[in-house]
C-alpha cells in the first residue's frame, strides 16, 4: 500500500481463516509429509501399509475447518465393485469403483416414493448385501358423504372436487378424471407409480 495525501491508499483486510487440525488417522495408513496444521484447500496424501491396498481417495482436502472423507486400508481380498442400482433411488455418497470390506453405504429414495428394507448395504467377502426398494407410496381417504378424513396421507397433496355429487380426482403428474358415484361409504385407494 502506498500513503497518498496523508491516507493510505489500500488499506488491507483481514478475513478470518479456518485451518485444519492434523489430517484423520486411517487404519492400516500413514500420512505422507503430515503438518501440525493445514490451511484451507490444502490436501494431506495416505500411504497403505503392506499389504494392504487402499480404497478411496488417496488425499483429504481441508474444508473450512473440516477434512473430507478419508480413504479406507484393507485385505483386497473381499473386496466390491460399485454397489447396485436400485429404481427411484440412490446412495447418499460419491460412488467408488471399488469397496473395502466392511465399507457400507446407505440408500435414499426420490421424492414420493418410500423406502423398504434397510437403508444401508454392507461389503462382505466380495458381495454387498440386499439393497433396499423405494416403492410408490400409499395413502387412503375415507369419504362420507362430503365430511373427508384423512387416514393416512403421505408427502402428496391431491386436491379433490366435488362435481354434482361425483369425485374430481387429479395425481402429481397426469390429471385423471374419473366419475364415481358416492354411497354411503367410500374408501378410495391411490398408488403413486
């Protein structure tokens, strides 16, 4: 900066920078070249001790404070590809080419659509376990005589119309219209697909 007429004329800032702590210790791993501390967008490289071979990103990155996710060392034996796809879902992390034993990732499923079994899988002797399914969720409405109670609605709205005594019915992306004539009791069913 430079005094010009009495004033400096660019006064400098401070901003506030948050470091990194030493890097994750990782099983079965050293840490190549370790600081005591780390600047943000500073990078820390593991190194698999022998014989085992490492699974993830060889580097963690510092964050605003925090590191990303380590790698993992293990026995290669045992060890899974990517796990399985499974329809209107996905796994909550960044996908990997290959899985150490023991590794697990969970699941979740897109908007309407609900999930069933567990949500996460697990890496054993090669093979993952059972993925779950997200499924079309259900809800019912008990209808009588225009007094509507909701039974058991899930994450949709459905805007019903009463039309000469006849249900206007609409879902989330095709507008279904359909007569249905009203009785004492009615108790309509929807599925979302």
């Amino acid at each position: 900066i430079k005094c010009l007429g009495g004033k400096w004329s660019h006064p400098p800032k401070c901003i506030s920078i948050v470091s990194c702590e030493k890097p994750p210790k990782v099983k079965n791993a050293i840490i190549l070249s370790e600081k005591l501390s780390y600047l943000p967008g500073q990078t820390a490289r593991y190194e698999c001790n022998k014989p085992f071979d490492l699974f993830g990103e060889v580097e963690v990155t510092c964050l605003n404070g925090t590191w990303t996710e380590p790698p993992k060392c293990a026995d290669s034996k045992g060890k899974c590809g990517p796990p399985p796809p499974i329809d209107n879902g996905d796994i909550t992390s960044f996908p990997l080419q290959v899985y150490a034993p023991g590794s697990t990732v969970e699941y979740k499923c897109q908007a309407f659509y609900a999930l069933e079994g567990q949500r996460t899988i697990t890496c054993r002797d090669g093979q993952w376990s059972s993925p779950p399914k997200c499924l079309g969720k259900y809800f019912n409405i008990l209808m009588d005589l225009g007094k509507i109670s909701i039974i058991d609605v899930l994450l949709l709205l459905i805007e019903f119309s009463w039309i000469n005594k006849h249900l206007l019915n609409a879902d989330y992306q095709i507008l279904i219209c359909e007569e249905i004539k009203l009785e004492k009791k009615l108790l309509f069913k929807q599925k979302i697909l």
